[in-house]
C-alpha cells in the first residue's frame, strides 16, 4: 500500500511509502484527505504525524501521470487541495517528519500542518516552474519569508532544512537516524494533553492566522490549470519524463 495508517499510544501515524520516490498520483491523493480527516476524529488519537519511508518524503505529483494525462489535472489539483485542507482542519495537532526530498505537494503537506521535524539531509524544493505547473507558493509562504519563497519558486532551488530551521520553519533538526524518535518523542508531549484543550486550541489558532492560505492555494490553483493549457507546460513534462532535465525555451 503506497499510504497506511497505524495508531500508537494516541498518535496516529500516517506513513507514505511509494517507491521509488514517493511521488502520489492522482488516486494517491485523493485517498490522503479521507485518512487524515479519519485519523483527527478518532476519539483515541490526539495527535497525526505524517512521515514517509523510503529515499525522501515526498517527490510531489506523478509527473509521468500528468504527461500521459493532462486531462487529469483538475482531479489532481482536488486532491492536493483537499488533502492540504485535511491537514489544516485535522481536529488535532498534525507533526510532519521530513527526510530527503521535500518537493512540491510534498512542500504542501508541511504548510499545512502544524510543526515540522527534519533531517538534517531535508531540503525543500518547488520545482514546478521547471515541470510546467504551479502550485506550492501558499503552504510554503506559511513556512518561510516572502522574498525565500519568491527566490526559491523562480529559480527552482533547494532549501536545506538548516536554512528552514534558522528561519523557524522546522521546529527540530536531527539526524536521519534519530528523525522517527524525536518526532515520536515531540508526538507523545502533545499526545499527553487533553484532546478537548488540543481541538479547541488548534480551531483557535487556525483563526488567529492573517491569510486564508486554502483560499490562496486555490487562488494559485487557477495558475496552475491555466498554465496546462500551454505548449511549454507540455514540453517541461516530457523533457523531465523522457530525459530528467529541464526542458530549453
């Protein structure tokens, strides 16, 4: 199974493992919100950690999907959406451990939840102006600076996690090694609480936040749709699927 669930000592352990890079299809993520929103109304679970097995976290979309099926776009775009969405609405506190490559979507999950634990070998990285797609920008703008995340959109370039943590976004950086216990450990202090008080806190401080960032991912969704409907969007997916390089203009 490319996503399970499994629930230990009141956390509910979301884990994706997708060989060989962790890339979700269109089905992938949408099987994402339907187990995220599960696991929050579990009565015996007070916290949702997200992890991944594998080489890195999360490489983002099926780029070979979307290739083969651009038609598919707006069933994939629900799926971040709603799976972003989940995250954030989860009933309880969602702890994301990062390792590797955190591209694209995967960028997404860490926006939306509400910490992030990471490796010290992480980085961050939105691609998506190099894969003929957008999307990205709003959970990352939750995580960093304005002008990091401009930079980092138009270049394409990677983040490591020690530059995420100097700027607050990663609240442990660790050792790949030590990444699933730590993230246990930061899991059980909040698991030890009152699931009542952590429902209650995280709708509170869902509503203190300045920016709606669902409605700016679905803002930048539109983006994302309008730039599929152009040539060189075609042509950045087949240059990365047929060669793994950026295509040329």
């Amino acid at each position: 199974m490319p996503i399970r669930t499994e629930i230990r000592d009141r956390v509910a352990e979301i884990v994706i493992d997708h060989p060989p890079v962790n890339a979700l299809d269109s089905a992938g993520w949408n099987s994402l919100p339907g187990l995220i929103a599960e696991a929050g109304r579990n009565e015996a679970v007070r916290c949702v950690l997200i992890r991944a097995e594998g080489r890195g976290f999360c490489g983002g979309v099926d780029i070979k999907e979307m290739q083969a099926h651009p038609e598919r776009i707006t069933v994939l775009n629900r799926g971040n959406y709603l799976t972003f969405k989940a995250i954030r609405d989860c009933e309880v506190p969602v702890v994301v451990a990062v390792h590797g490559f955190v591209i694209g979507g995967g960028i997404g999950i860490c926006g939306a939840s509400d910490t992030i634990i990471a490796s010290d070998d992480a980085y961050f990285s939105l691609p998506e102006v190099d894969r003929g797609a957008m999307g990205g920008a709003s959970h990352l703008s939750r995580m960093l600076p304005l002008h990091k995340v401009r930079a980092a959109f138009f270049t394409g370039g990677k983040i490591p996690a020690a530059e995420a943590y100097r700027l607050g976004a990663v609240e442990t950086l660790t050792t790949r090694d030590k990444l699933l216990d730590e993230a246990r450990a930061f899991c059980a202090v909040i698991a030890s609480k009152s699931r009542k008080a952590l429902v209650i806190a995280k709708e509170a401080l869902n509503g203190l936040e300045p920016r709606d960032v669902d409605r700016g991912y679905r803002w930048e969704q539109g983006f994302t749709l309008e730039m599929y409907m152009l040539e060189d969007s075609q042509a950045a997916r087949d240059a990365f699927v047929e060669t793994g390089k950026t295509a040329k203009y």
